[in-house]
C-alpha cells in the first residue's frame, strides 16, 4: 500500500504554540496548571498533557488561589477574561494570535456601529469569544439562508469568519452578504493553515485513491476536513489506528492521509503505519 501524508496534516501553528506554552508553564512551575476548558480538541494529546501536569478546568472559580489557568488558543470573550481576572489566580494567554487578530478585527468594526456578521459555528469556543469581541453588534451565521434572513433595519455589514472555517462556504457566504449589502466589508479571516490544509486536499486527490481524515469527532475542523475529503474521494474517517478497517482498503493502491488542526504527530505515524500494513 502507497501512503502520502499531507504535509499541512496535523498541529496548526496555534495548536502547537498553545501546547508548547502550556508544557513549559508546568515544567516551570513545577506543579499542575489548569486549561480554561480543554486545551485541544483531542482525547489522546490530552491525555499526554495531563501526565506533563496540565489539566483541564471545568470550573476555574473553584480553583484554589494561586492556581495557574492557561487560555487556550480558541480565545475567550472580554466579560470571561474579566471574570478570570477577578479570580485570585494567574492567567497565562495562549490565544492563537491568528484568532486575537480576529477578535480586534470584530471590536473595531463593532466599535464603528456596523454590524459583525460572523461565520461559524454557534457553540465553538472561538465564535463564542469573537461575539464577546463584537459586543451587541454581532450576529453568528451558518448558512446563506441566515443572511436572506437578517431583519431588515441592518445596514452597515462587516463580515469575519472562525479561523477553521470552510473556504467553499465562506464563497457562499461572501456572494450572499454582497448581494443583499452591496457596501459590505469582507474580511476573510480563515487562517493560512486551514487554507493550506483544504487546498492540499485537491492536489491529492489526483494521486491517491482514497483518502483517511485523522481526527477527534470534537473537533470541528477535523468534520470539515473529512467533509471536504469525501467530495473528492471515498474518505475513511478515524481518531485512531485502531478504528482503521483492512476491508475497506480493499483494491486501494494509494492512500492519501491528512489529519485536524489537533492531531498529534504521533496518532498519524500510528495510522500510516497501520494501512501500510494492509
């Protein structure tokens, strides 16, 4: 069996930084630190953080004073930063600084009376923290059905989009808000990683015959690249080597794999390895 990983497969640059950072914090501190929610959307690396003494925290009201609390790359709102920091505890930012750019982007605009449209996903921590970042001004969308039905007293239209987000739909999205508000600002805020990551896809699709998406059902961008993946080829989707099926590798000479912003390196090995031995 022929194996091409993508080069784009695996940590964004922002996943990275945020788990590097969050080590050192432990390593430094000599004691366990504590991730505003989970640090990334990966059972496995999680897992691996904990043995490195970084936990997560369902609630850090209930931490005791002086705990160390770690940001994690989606970003956070203002009012929670705000609550954080009224905590007796210390805050380190591991905000990916693809997102802090998005999040001025949303207060600026917002700042200017116009309102934030924003593509994403309604519960994911990043949307949630940039409609903080819009204040009253924004409006999460999902769809181009969401823009025909925006009340009719908007006018002034600015809109962004969540980092990981498709770039298809986000073309969907751009023609319908230019219909409707001709005047409107567009800013595509979608992250170079996720670009890279989505258009790598279409040149390996003219050299495998299937693909293998590796990634957390939890992790929005991993559905969204297996999505994309299947418009192309006939797509595998798995978190680990151990849900890998030989029968459906049956007649395959080349397998292309790629993986979520929150993939580890070493799930991926794992997963080559398994379908080079089909």
């Amino acid at each position: 069996m022929n194996i091409i990983i993508a080069k784009s497969a695996g940590f964004c640059w922002g996943v990275r930084r945020a788990v590097e950072k969050a080590r050192k914090t432990a390593n430094d501190s000599k004691c366990t630190i504590f991730t505003d929610g989970s640090l990334i959307h990966n059972a496995h690396m999680m897992k691996m953080l904990e043995e490195d003494g970084v936990r997560q925290s369902a609630d850090p009201a209930t931490l005791p004073p002086g705990s160390t609390l770690l940001i994690r790359a989606h970003g956070i709102s203002p009012e929670r930063l705000a609550m954080l920091q009224s905590l007796p505890i210390n805050l380190v930012d591991a905000t990916c600084p693809d997102v802090a750019r998005i999040q001025q982007m949303a207060l600026e605009h917002a700042d200017k009376g116009e309102t934030v449209l924003i593509l994403g996903d309604p519960d994911h921590a990043e949307v949630i923290g940039l409609l903080g970042f819009a204040k009253d001004r924004g409006r999460v969308i999902t769809s181009p059905h969401d823009v025909e039905a925006l009340p009719a007293e908007i006018s002034n239209v600015c809109l962004v989009s969540q980092s990981t987000q498709s770039m298809e739909l986000f073309r969907q999205i751009t023609q319908a808000v230019l219909k409707r508000f001709p005047e409107a600002t567009i800013l595509n805020t979608i992250c170079n990683a996720t670009r890279n990551r989505q258009g790598e896809l279409e040149k390996l699709a003219t050299l495998c015959d299937k693909f293998v998406v590796v990634g957390s059902s939890a992790s929005a961008n991993t559905q969204r690249l297996a999505q994309i993946a299947a418009g192309l080829l006939d797509t595998v989707v798995v978190d680990s080597a151990a849900e890998l099926k030989e029968s459906d590798f049956e007649n395959v000479e080349t397998v292309g794999i790629t993986a979520g912003a929150s993939t580890p390196d070493f799930i991926i090995e794992q997963v080559a390895e398994r379908v080079k031995s089909f």
